[in-house]
C-alpha cells in the first residue's frame, strides 16, 4: 500500500479518536510505537499522518514532550482556509465575496442582538479612524484603510458571538485580496461610499436592530461582490506584504 494511503490511515485513525472522546483538547497521544501498533501503520506513515494533522491545527508538537490534540478552536482548524483565500486569482476571488455575502448579513444580524456596549464603542473608533484618513490631506493611507475595513467586519464577527463565524469570516479576509480590491476603490474614488455603508451597519447594530444590521451588511457586500465582478480583473497582481 502507497505511503500516502498509510498516512490516511494514521488521519483517520486520529480522527476517530478525538470524535470518540478517546482523546479530547489537550490530551497526550499515546507514544509512537504503541500508536503505530494500534493503527497498523509503521514510523515513516505515522509520522507524516501526524505531521499532516499538526499543519492542519488538530495537533501540536512539544518538543521532548510528545504530541498533543490542541484547543480545536474554530480559528485554529480553520486557518488553512486563509490560505485559500490569499492564492485565489483575482476572478475566484468573487467567489469567496459570494461565500461572505451569504455568510455576513446573518453574522451582523446576530451582532446586533449580542454586541457589547464595549464593541459599540470600539467599532466607533473604527470608523472614526477611517474618516480621518479620508479627512487628511494628501493621499488617501491605504494600508490604513485596508487596516480599518478589516478590524470593522473582524469586529462585527466577533460580536455575532459565534466563533464558528468569527473564524470562518477571519480566514476569508484576505489582505493581498483586499488590498487589490481597495486599490480599486480608491482609483475609482469610492472609498467615501465603503464608508458611508461601515457606518449605516454601525448605526444598525447601535440600534439592535438584527434586520436592519443584516439588509446594511447584505447590500455593503453585494455591492462589493459586484464591484469586484467589474474591476479587480484590471488591477494587476502585486506582491503585498
């Protein structure tokens, strides 16, 4: 049998383990070799079965400590969906804006029964922040306007208060995507309207409003959806930081 399908052996194996409850976060695998044994699998597949679990965020290497089952939070397991976010071309990237559109109205929704008066506060600050680089004189900062896009819809994740949503919206913020993106709204002098569309769905979840913040949210990311449907495929790729 080919490696790799050993390997798929040992994942599997693992997996099973941990949806058991045999092992839960936090829990200490058994030793190589007894694993091995249990898994019918020799080193080699075993441990790149395990290394292909810790790139994934389900397990954890101590360093003359053994291997563990990490925390399986959300943002953890979902991480690697960042990384598809950052190495879509410009066309797929629509199609993560479609995912988002789905996905950010009922997480503003949510965030309107649930925000804090603290997030309330620091979503102004957000935004205050924003509209002093627009006020500035000079050119618009954009790295400081990609900065406040993503610390708003980071916020509004985190205040749905689900943290299966805060991950999920947390890896499809791609920065090299967005920065494309506001690099087109910014020669497209639409960065005032982005703006305008941040604060009516702050004015929404000011008002624990759930319909209101999900109808401001569906039309700020459909409307981003469509802008990037016509332009992002004329910015060129660059190599963002």
């Amino acid at each position: 049998m080919a490696t790799g399908s050993r390997s798929n052996v040992v994942i599997d194996g693992i997996r099973r383990m941990i949806t058991s409850g045999e092992l839960v976060a936090g829990s200490r695998l058994p030793v190589e070799r007894e694993l091995g044994a249990r898994l019918g699998v020799s080193r080699g597949p075993l441990r790149e079965g395990v290394r292909a679990l810790v790139v994934l965020g389900v397990l954890e290497t101590r360093q003359g400590d053994g291997t563990y089952v990490t925390s399986l939070e959300p943002g953890q397991l979902l991480e690697p969906l960042g990384m598809l976010a950052e190495l879509q071309s410009p066309e797929n990237s629509v199609h993560l804006l479609g995912v988002r559109r789905v996905l950010e109205p009922e997480v503003a929704a949510q965030a309107a029964l649930r925000v804090s008066d603290e997030q309330l506060a620091e979503a102004r600050r957000i935004l205050e922040r924003g509209e002093a680089i627009l006020d500035a004189d000079g050119d618009i900062d954009l790295e400081g306007t990609i900065d406040v896009d993503t610390d708003f819809h980071r916020l509004v994740a985190t205040a749905s208060g689900n943290p299966a949503f805060a991950a999920i919206i947390e890896a499809l913020v791609s920065r090299t995507a967005r920065a494309r993106l506001w690099r087109a709204i910014h020669e497209r002098g639409a960065v005032h309207d982005t703006q305008r569309e941040h604060r009516a769905i702050l004015n929404a979840l000011e008002a624990h409003d759930p319909d209101r913040a999900r109808i401001r949210m569906s039309v700020h990311v459909l409307g981003v959806e469509e802008f990037t449907a016509r332009h992002l495929d004329e910015q060129p790729v660059a190599d963002e930081s």
